[in-house]
C-alpha cells in the first residue's frame, strides 16, 4: 500500500510516477470510506486527486504557499501533509475541518470556505513575499466555477498588471455546486480545444516552410495577419492580453505531465496561468454521472450511492415548491439564485418556467443587483441564497434595493447554524447585519405553513423583504397558524409566569421549554415575533409587563439580532422591574460540528435552557 508511506509532509516525494498513480486509486478509495460515513465534499476532492499529487510532488508546502480556493477540495492535501489518520474525524466536532485551517497545519496557508478569493490572498502572499526579499512559491488553486466571481476577475486583473511571480491554477471541471453557465464558462469550453488548434498550427507552419522561396515569408506575412484575429481563435489570449503566461490545457488525471508543466512554471517569470482539465467525481461512478448531487453529502452507501437517511421535506423544497405555485398567479414572479439551483429547492421552478429562472453563476452580488434592475422594471424576484453567502452581497443589498427601496424578496436559506461544514458557512449572522440596513422587513417562519404564508405576503408587499429559514426540516408543527400582518407577532399560547419572546426555528425551542415548565406548575405565554423588522414592540411590552419576567431565545448571534432588539426596547421602555435572560449563540465564530452538539456546547438547546430558566426565575 502506497498510502502507508504517506505519514508526513513531502513523504510524496519519494514515490516514482508509478507509485503516485497508485497512490491516486487508493486516496479515492481512502475518500469514499470516509465520506460514505461522515458526509462531507466528495465530487470535488476525487477530481483533485492527481493534481494535488502532483502539486506537492513539485512545491514545498512547507515554504510555498498553496491557497486552495473554496477549500472544500483539500481532503487529498490534508491526507498528503500527516492527517491521513484525523481524517477519519473529519467535519465532527473536536475533529478535523472540511476546509483549510491555519490552526490546523502550517501547510494550510489561508483559512478558506467561501468562493473566489484565492488570487486576492495568493498576491497578498507573493507581494509580502516580494518585500520581505524571499524566495518561496506562491500558487492559488481555483475552479472555474469560482472564476465567474467577481473578486476572481479583480484579483485576475490585479496579478495580470503586477509583475510578480504568481501561479494561478485554473481547475476546469465544468462545475461549481450546479453546472457552470456563463460566458466564463464558453471562453474555457474554447479553451479545451486548444490543442487541436496548436497542433493544426505547427503542421500547417511545416508545410508552408516547404515551399520553394516564398515559404518563409508567407509564414511571416500568416503570423502577423493571425495576431489581429488569435483572440477569436485562442480565448488563452485573454489571461496572455491582462498579463499572465498561459500554459494548457493539461489533463489533470496524468501525473506525470502535470509534473513537468508544473516544474517549468516554477522557473518562469512573472503571472502564469496554468489550465488543468480535470472530471468532478473521477473513479466513483455515481459520482461522475451525478457530480451536483455528489458535491456536498451527507452518509451514503457506497455500493449504490444512495443516502443512508431518506431525506424528508425541507425548507427549501417547501420554498421551491410554494414559489412555482405562486409563479402560476403572478406572472412578473421571476427566481434568481447563485450557483445553487438544487441547494435552495429551485430545480422544479427553473424546468417548469425557464424564462423566468436565472443562475447567474457564483456572483451574488451581481445577483442582488440584477435582481434591483428587474424590480425597477416591475418585475418581483425571489433571491435565494444561503445566509453566509449573502455576506458578499451586503453592499448591494444596502446600495442598489433598499436606498431605492425596491420590491425585492431576499430568501436566505440555511439561516442558523448549519453544522459539519464550520466556521465560514454557519448562518448566524444574516439578522444583525440585515437589521441594520434601513427600509428593509425581516421575516423568519417557525414551521413550513408559516413559511409558505410569508412567501404569500412578501409577494404583495411593496418593499425590500428578507424570509430567513434554516437548513432541513421543520422542528415541530403549530396549528392554527393566525394570518400574518405587517409587523404582527402572534400568540401562540397564553400565560402569567413567564414570558418566551422568539423567532422562527428557534419558535419550536420555546414551546418544548414551555412544555417542560408547565409540568413543574408555571404557565408560559409564548410570543412568536415573525417579525424582527418591524418589531411588534407593543405585543413584546404588554407580555412582559403582565409576566415581569421573560426569555428570549433565536438561532442567530448575541449580538444585533432578537436579542439586541429587546434589550434595546427594555431601555426605551425603562422597564428596570422586569428579570430577563437571553439566549443565542455567544459573539465568536462557531466551529464545525453537529447542530446538536454545537447547541448543547453553547447552551442554547433545550434542556439547558430550561434549566437555566428554573434555577434564574423559579428557584
């Protein structure tokens, strides 16, 4: 076994050609093991295998800096560089993360988890570099789905014009989390074609140089004529013209001729781009024919490849669903998303009305702002993203829809904290910062109905409207669900010794709290705020005033959200007679791991809410 040689950082150096290809079949194997059982990002690290091998077999990683964009792709990097055995902890909590971890090993040189920003981090490395008079690498590895950012092409742009020694490995595998679409995604479809132009080229040179006296100059004369016209035919030309030395397309399965193109683009001068093309889901069969479904999973069997636990209803599918209902009695309903039509519940909607869907790629804030161009026109777009993907969009949110005060419905799934995937995906901090942004309303469901009932207002509203609502299913069902009004809390039950002020996902919580204090003879009014922005300030006061003691519970951080909106209003209100306690997530990034286990570590799950309740308030 090849792998059992793999124990440290360069240990890959040692094994000849033969040996890393072998290698490359049993790192497939060792990731089907573990992902089978822990879930996690599979099609997208069996597409990296060789590359990776490669890569290190070439570089330093104890000197050059490799800055993997997304990072999801680093399980092979992990395994090559001493964590083959952690890997079997991966994504669990107290375990190895998903993503590049700065803490977690030197050769993990940026902290990664969000698209587009390798190239911006890979020129701060080589231009520190530059300054401080080193030698070492700097290589930023980044799929063609995450060029379609804008950041990407910035940062392109940036490194082009910047002179400095810098590769940019272009990962091209024709996928992001759904397809790749955009022109992105045609200049690179020209781009693999390449070769057969190259090839056509030199024969035809030989040729011609055989003719008799004028052979060479007609080669002259050919040369200069095709310089005006080679972008059309080279798209390369594109990186060649904005600064960089292309090289590629290379087969990004063939270890040994990525070796030698990667040890001639060391020695090299300046901005290189090297294209690789490599296949999403390499070695898996099910894998290769689904790379979408395949690209984020939770346990699966490997044999059949099907998920060990039958996915029930989510959020999403009830949005997805509700939306195409809607869409068939508002006409102007258009759905926009950013590379995650599966993700968000839209597949059914972009088949059933492709006119009226756009997956603009990885590019929120184009989306937002394309979504503020259709709005202005009377259009009514539906944005879903997931929450910690509309952090890149802030400025658009604020700037282009709620300075003109547009009718745009900004859904954010995977609101709350998402668990296995970490730090830089949990959804906890989508009500501080859109709270803050003015002419905006911010609506969370506590169940599917009440979700489908605000989809239902947000279409008639005439305004920017956030619906937040977290990953999977929903908690537990309230019936009746009252009508909702602008600005309205509802009252799910009534009580006289404890008010449970709270929000969307966190609305079923206060009810189970509710339920356990009852049997201990306490009566709970539950004030289920749907609301954060506006706030029904008077329902809030009037339960406190009567109850004098309250909690309030939310999915989301300490700081800016539920939590601050009340407290905020105990100030305004003076009402210095009334015992509160707060309960969300503390102000600091959460790590990865299980929503239960993250909860009960934080104190925000049931039971130690209750009996934080009983020892602060009955005891």
């Amino acid at each position: 076994m090849q792998l059992d040689r793999i124990n440290k950082t360069n240990d890959i150096k040692k094994l000849s050609i033969k040996e890393k290809k072998e290698l490359a079949t049993e790192i497939r194997d060792y990731l089907l093991e573990i992902v089978s059982k822990n879930g996690g990002h599979l099609a997208s690290n069996l597409g990296i295998v060789e590359l990776t091998i490669a890569l290190e077999s070439i570089f330093d990683v104890n000197k050059d800096k490799i800055i993997w964009d997304v990072g999801h792709q680093c399980y092979v990097h992990k395994i090559l560089t001493g964590r083959k055995d952690s890997l079997k902890t991966l994504r669990n909590h107290g375990g190895i993360s998903g993503f590049p971890k700065v803490s977690e090993s030197k050769t993990d040189a940026f902290n990664t988890g969000h698209s587009s920003t390798s190239i911006s981090a890979a020129m701060g490395f080589a231009l520190a570099r530059d300054i401080n008079h080193k030698n070492n690498h700097v290589i930023a590895v980044i799929g063609d789905g995450a060029l379609t950012g804008g950041m990407a092409l910035e940062a392109l742009n940036h490194a082009g014009s910047s002179g400095t020694n810098i590769i940019v490995i272009l990962n091209d595998n024709e996928m992001s989390i759904s397809k790749n679409i955009g022109g992105i995604n045609q200049l690179l479809t020209k781009l693999r074609i390449r070769k057969n132009y190259t090839k056509s080229n030199r024969f035809g040179k030989r040729v011609v140089n055989h003719i008799p006296i004028v052979g060479s100059y007609l080669v002259h004369f050919v040369s200069r004529m095709k310089s005006s016209i080679k972008q059309m035919i080279i798209p390369g030309m594109y990186f060649e013209e904005i600064g960089f030395r292309y090289l590629g397309p290379v087969d990004g399965h063939n270890i040994a001729d990525l070796e030698d193109l990667l040890s001639k683009a060391k020695d090299l001068e300046g901005p290189t781009l090297i294209h690789v093309i490599t296949k999403k889901g390499k070695g898996y069969k099910y894998a290769e024919e689904n790379p979408d479904q395949f690209h984020g999973v939770s346990k699966f069997d490997l044999n059949t490849g099907k998920a060990v636990k039958f996915k029930e209803a989510d959020y999403s599918k009830i949005f997805g669903d509700k939306l195409v209902e809607l869409a068939k009695h508002h006409k102007k309903i258009v759905a926009i998303t950013a590379a995650m039509k599966d993700g968000t519940g839209l597949t059914r909607f972009s088949e059933e009305y492709p006119d009226r869907f756009f997956d603009v790629g990885i590019a929120e804030q184009h989306a937002l702002t394309f979504a503020a161009g259709l709005a202005s026109e009377g259009m009514i777009p539906f944005v879903s993203i997931y929450s910690s993907f509309y952090q890149r969009a802030y400025d658009q949110v604020i700037h282009d829809i709620c300075l003109q005060n547009l009718h745009v419905v900004m859904c954010v799934d995977r609101a709350g904290v998402v668990g296995n995937d970490g730090a830089t995906h949990q959804g906890l901090l989508d009500m501080s910062f859109f709270r803050l942004v003015p002419n905006i309303t911010i609506m969370a469901p506590r169940d599917f109905q009440e979700l489908r009932m605000m989809m239902e207002f947000a279409v008639t509203y005439k305004g920017p409207i956030v619906i937040r609502y977290p990953r999977g299913g929903e908690s537990r069902i309230v019936n009746p669900t009252s009508e909702i009004k602008y600005g309205t809390a509802d009252i799910i039950q009534k009580g006289n010794d404890l008010s449970i002020i709270t929000i969307g996902n966190s609305v079923a919580k206060g009810i189970s709290i509710s339920e356990k204090l009852k049997i201990d003879g306490y009566s709970c009014e539950i004030v289920n705020c749907r609301f954060l922005k506006p706030l029904d300030e008077k329902t809030i006061l009037k339960s406190i005033r009567k109850t004098k003691k309250f909690i309030v519970i939310e999915d989301g951080t300490i700081i800016g959200g539920l939590c601050s909106a009340v407290k905020e209003l105990m100030l305004q209100n003076h009402l210095c007679d009334t015992h509160g306690e707060f309960y969300a997530f503390p102000d600091h990034f959460i790590e990865h791991g299980a929503v239960s286990v993250l909860e009960k570590k934080y104190k925000v799950d049931v039971d130690s809410i209750y009996k934080d309740v009983l020892k602060k308030f009955f005891k």
